[in-house]
C-alpha cells in the first residue's frame, strides 16, 4: 500500500473512530464517515465495500497490533520503551491497552463497545490458544481446549472492562497478578 492509500485509510479510521465517539455504530453513516474523512465516495469504496467492512478492517488492525505486540514480548514502546518487556503476556498486553493507541480504550467503553469487545475477544483467542492451553495445560484435560480458550477470554475482556470502568485505577501488573491467580488453577 502506497503511503497515499494509508494516509487515506488513516483519515477514514480517524473519522469512524470520532464519530463512533458521538454516537452508535447504527446511527453513522458512509456519509457522514467520507465527510468527516473529507474523502470521496469512490476512494471510500476502493478500500471498503461496506461500513461493517470498514468496522472489520478497523478492529483487525487494532487488536493485531496489540496481539502481535504481546506475543513479541521484546516488543516496547510508548510508555515502556526504557524497560524490559513484562515476561506475562498477559500484562504485556495490558500495558499496551494502558497506553490507549489509536484511542483503543474509548472504542471499548464506547455506546458501541458491544462491536469492539467481540473482535478484540476474538483476536485474544489465538493468543490463548497457543500461549496457554496449548503449552501450559496440566490440569482440567478432559474439559474442551475450545471451552477453555473462550472461558479464558471472556475473563480477560470482562476484567478490561472492569478495569476501563475504574478509571484504571490498577497497574498492568496488578491486573495480570489478579488475572493469572485465577486462570493458572484451570490449566
């Protein structure tokens, strides 16, 4: 992708993303997102056949970074670019949301959050699948490695929303401590 085509794709997410701010998903329009943009219709549709489709992009590359980020746990910047990376994935991957990228946080805690917390929990489930059930796994052999993987990352959104809610009152590493004393015993 030219940078013509990112710039483009950035001043279109940057749209969706304040006019998600202001109101639901439903309520938006691809006219009001090409006027915010201040793009045209055509170049809108180059890159998005739909706004869902533009929804889907939008997440994908959000939560890949982050995900990704966390799986290169050497990976660290923002806030973290002095230290060494955490060694739990987990609180790598908090950190990151605590730094609030591309304005991830409100996209969470927005009137449409709904949308965002089913990719973002769709996205954790690669991370979970093969940091956790599949190399860590000793205990509960007989309950499905699916069960677990959806089990594990609905605690994690639901703790992320717990945690946006409190105004994350709680260190990354607070939360992660929390976290893993409660999935460890599962695996």
């Amino acid at each position: 992708m030219d940078r013509r085509q990112q710039k483009t794709r950035a001043a279109v997410f940057a749209a969706f993303s304040t006019l998600l701010a202001e109101k639901s998903y439903s309520k938006i329009t691809v006219q009001e997102i090409i006027d915010t943009a201040n793009v045209g219709r055509t170049t809108f549709y180059a890159h998005f056949e739909t706004k869902d489709d533009l929804l889907k992009t939008l997440c994908e590359e959000l939560f890949s970074h982050i995900i990704s980020s966390a799986f290169d746990r050497t990976h660290t910047h923002g806030l973290y670019s002095d230290q060494n990376a955490p060694a739990s994935v987990f609180c790598h991957l908090l950190q990151h949301l605590q730094e609030n990228e591309n304005n991830i946080i409100e996209l969470l805690s927005c009137e449409s959050s709904e949308l965002f917390l089913r990719y973002f929990k769709d996205s954790l489930n690669e991370l979970i699948q093969n940091q956790f059930v599949d190399q860590n796994r000793k205990n509960n052999t007989d309950i499905p490695a699916d069960f677990l993987v959806n089990h594990i990352s609905g605690s994690f959104v639901e703790m992320v929303l717990w945690w946006i809610k409190g105004r994350m009152k709680q260190t990354p590493e607070q939360l992660d401590r929390y976290f893993r004393a409660v999935i460890e015993p599962i695996l």
